[in-house]
C-alpha cells in the first residue's frame, strides 16, 4: 500500500538511512543546508540515468545555492555502486552525491514515494527540505517522463528568494511576461494597507503589486542561464 505523503510545512521525519556515501541522519546531518532529496523507480534504466546525468553536471550549481542532492531507490548500495561506476565509463559523468539504499522499501513507504503505479518501485518524486529541516516543497512524476532538472534549481532559488525578502516569485521567474524579475508583494491585511501599497509599490491593482530590482543583478542573470539551458536544443 501507498505510505503516508509528507506535508509542505512540516518537519522533515527524522530518519536514519544507508547510502552510498555511508550512513546519514535525516534530516540533522543536513542542517543549515537545504536539501534536494530525489527518488528514482530503479537503477540501471534509461530515464533515471538520463536524470542522474542531468542532476550530476547541475551538482555545482545546487552547491551555489548551499544546497545538497540526495538520490533514492529501493535497489541496493551494490546496485547503486554499479550502476555510478557504469555512468562514469560509459557516459564519463561522475555521479558526485549520495544515493540511499532501500531494498526492503522502508524509506519509500516512510515518505511516500511508493504510489498505486507500482507497489515496488519509487515514482520519481522530489522533496526540497529547507535549512532548519522543514518540507518546502515536494514534486511527483510518474515513472515515464524524467524530471527537468533546471526548474528544480530555479523552485530552490524561489524558496530562498522568499526566505530573504518575504516575497512571492511569480511564473517563469525572472523571465516573467508581466513582472519580468520582480517579486510578488504578499497581500495587504487591512483597508489602510491595501491603499498605500498603490503608492508604494507597483500594482495592476492593490491585490496584485511588485516590487522591482529586489534580487541582484548577478542571481538573476544565473537564473536567466537556468532557463536558456532547459530551452535549449542539443
């Protein structure tokens, strides 16, 4: 049976896990850092090497953003060790972050990664735990179609974005059609409030203003960079 989803806002369940890297604790082990914590449904398949490659040459920029990657499936460390070792000789990538290993599906169960699609593999999904150990986010795809890896650098810099400003990040940031790289003003809580952001801030109307030249120039060209990678055509 399916196991019980995590909810966005909670703590992160304090788990003690086997990796290819040795033994962790979830989510202490990662504190002060955020954490990409992705599942894949096995090793050795087309789609998930195609993400792990992906997930590898982006290993850099998470690190930009203090952040760490943590793969998982239910194969075990023997599995992942071989599989790591056949993507750096055949592909030349070296897979640089840890994979867990869950033979016995405890973990999947534990964060909800096993679905109805199948009762012994992993969907891909994607939990993003912040600095103090705190579900921020949390992505499912299905087994079929592999995950973009810039969008999920692009929802770390939003989060972060929000945790320095206390601003919302709108549709394709920075590269937004109507705000372009602006932040979203959160909404008023009084009649008076909602009258002075007019005058404040930019706005369609007053449930709706942004604030300009909030984000640095530089983040906001490395964000632009995201963007032109996952539209590029190989």
């Amino acid at each position: 049976m399916p196991g019980q989803i995590p909810l966005i806002g909670e703590k992160f369940p304090e788990i003690e896990v086997v990796t290819t890297h040795g033994k962790k604790k979830l989510p202490d082990d990662y504190k002060g850092k955020y954490l990409v914590l992705f599942s894949h449904p096995a090793d050795f398949t087309p789609v998930c090497t195609t993400e792990f490659v992906g997930f590898a040459k982006r290993y850099e920029d998470f690190k930009k953003l203090n952040t760490e990657l943590l793969g998982h499936s239910v194969d075990s460390v023997f599995s992942h060790i071989k599989w790591i070792e056949w993507i750096k000789e055949k592909l030349g990538v070296e897979i640089p972050f840890p994979i867990i290993a869950d033979p016995a599906g405890e973990v999947g169960r534990k964060l909800g990664f096993l679905h109805a699609q199948s009762a012994t593999h992993t969907v891909r999904a994607v939990i993003i735990v912040d600095a103090e150990g705190v579900i921020r986010a949390i992505l499912y795809y299905p087994q079929e179609a592999g995950r973009n890896i810039d969008e999920i650098l692009r929802l770390v810099k939003s989060l972060q974005l929000n945790d320095r400003f206390k601003r919302a990040v709108p549709h394709l940031w920075p590269n937004n059609e109507l705000i372009k790289d602006s932040l979203i003003v959160p909404p008023p809580t009084s009649v008076q409030a909602a009258m002075e952001r007019l005058a404040t801030y930019k706005c369609y109307d007053w449930w709706f203003c942004y604030e300009e030249g909030k984000v640095p120039k530089e983040e906001v060209e490395e964000a632009r960079k995201w963007l032109e990678r996952a539209a590029s055509k190989p």
